[in-house]
C-alpha cells in the first residue's frame, strides 16, 4: 500500500548533568532528515529502499563565496572570524551544518543511483541563496515574500520530475486500491 511519509524532526531530547532534560532544535543532530526517513520508512513497512519514492524538499541553502578566505596573512582568522563572518554569516556553523547536510545528500543519491533506483529519489534544492535568505530568523516581510517567489522558480524549474513522481504515486494507489477491492 503507498503511505507517504513526511519527516521532519523537531526537537531533539538532551539530558544534562542533575536529571535536568532540554529540548533542541533536531536540525542540530538532523540537520537532513532524508536518509533518517528512509531508514523510519523501511523499518516500519518492513520493506527496501526499492519500493521507495522519495521526494526531498531542500530548505535552501547560501553559497558562501568569498566568505570562507582564511590563511593569507592579512586575513588570517581569530576565533571571532569563525563564528561571526561578514554579512552576518555564521562561518563555522555554516560550515558544519552545510558538511553534515552535503554527506547524507551525497549518500543518499549514491545509494540510489548504484542501486539502479536513480528514478526513486528527487532531490529540490537551491544552494545560492544571499545569507539574508537562507538565515532562518528573518521574518520580514520582503524577504518570506522573496522565498516565496524563489520556492516558486524551483517549482516551475522541476515540473517534469514532480508531474512524474505524482503520476507514479496516482499509478501506485490505483494499483493498491484495484487489488484491495479485487
Ligand atoms: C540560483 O540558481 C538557479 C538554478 O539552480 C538559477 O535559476 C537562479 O537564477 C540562481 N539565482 C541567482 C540569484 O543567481
Ligand atoms: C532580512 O531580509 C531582507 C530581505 O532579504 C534584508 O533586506 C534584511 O536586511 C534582512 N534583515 C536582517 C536582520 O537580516
């Protein structure tokens, strides 16, 4: 039967010292919950990765020319450098969550692409956004208007794959539908 599966995770639980218990934001330990939801979606149908569509959604991300120069000897960096970079980007940060989000990019497209199941994974993401769009606390009007329209550009841009990924889903249910009334 096709379910869909949407994951995303939301707190993360840390226990500290005293019995103390705080809650996170999961893209800390999560930052791409893709390969995490495979793994959910595979261990709770008891299915593989074969009957799998996925379709995955990239919160967008910046691109960070010229904002990671360190070494040269006029723009050696301090520790300050690291967390505060110009046009409020955050380097170190940046740096960590762009590396744990590019790896389980990198695994999951390889897992399907070697698996011969290439057609079972998209991925929709924009990597060139201005640090003002891609900040995740700027709740201005210009700039969730901006989003907006760029969500849109992506939409119209990966039209062919999405039309092709609801017409599977559509042939899916009917299938199972068939066979259940059957
Ligand atoms: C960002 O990249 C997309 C293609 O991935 C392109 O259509 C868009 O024009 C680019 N935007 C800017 C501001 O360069
Ligand atoms: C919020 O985003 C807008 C549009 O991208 C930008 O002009 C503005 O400087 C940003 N504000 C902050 C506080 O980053």
């Amino acid at each position: 039967m096709a379910r869909v599966y949407l994951i995303v995770p939301l707190l993360v639980l840390l226990k500290l010292p005293g019995n103390t218990t705080r809650l996170m934001h999961g893209g800390v330990a999560v930052n791409n919950p893709t390969f995490l939801a495979i793994c959910e979606a595979m261990k709770e149908k008891k299915i593989n990765a074969r009957k799998l569509l996925v379709l995955s959604l990239g919160t967008g991300s910046s691109k960070g020319t010229n904002k990671l120069e360190v070494g040269s000897p006029d723009t050696a960096w301090g520790l300050v450098n690291w967390f505060f970079g110009p046009e409020q980007s955050r380097p170190l940060t940046d740096v960590l969550m762009a590396g744990s989000n590019e790896m389980v990019e990198i695994y999951t497209s390889s897992f399907f692409q070697f698996s011969g199941l290439e057609d079972n994974y998209i991925l929709i993401q924009v990597d060139n956004l201005t640090y003002a769009e891609a900040s995740m606390d700027n709740s201005s009007k210009e700039n969730l208007d901006n989003l907006e329209k760029i969500g849109k550009e992506r939409v119209e841009a990966n039209k062919e794959k999405l039309i092709k990924l609801a017409e599977r889903l559509s042939a899916i249910r009917h299938a199972s539908r068939s066979s259940l009334s059957g």
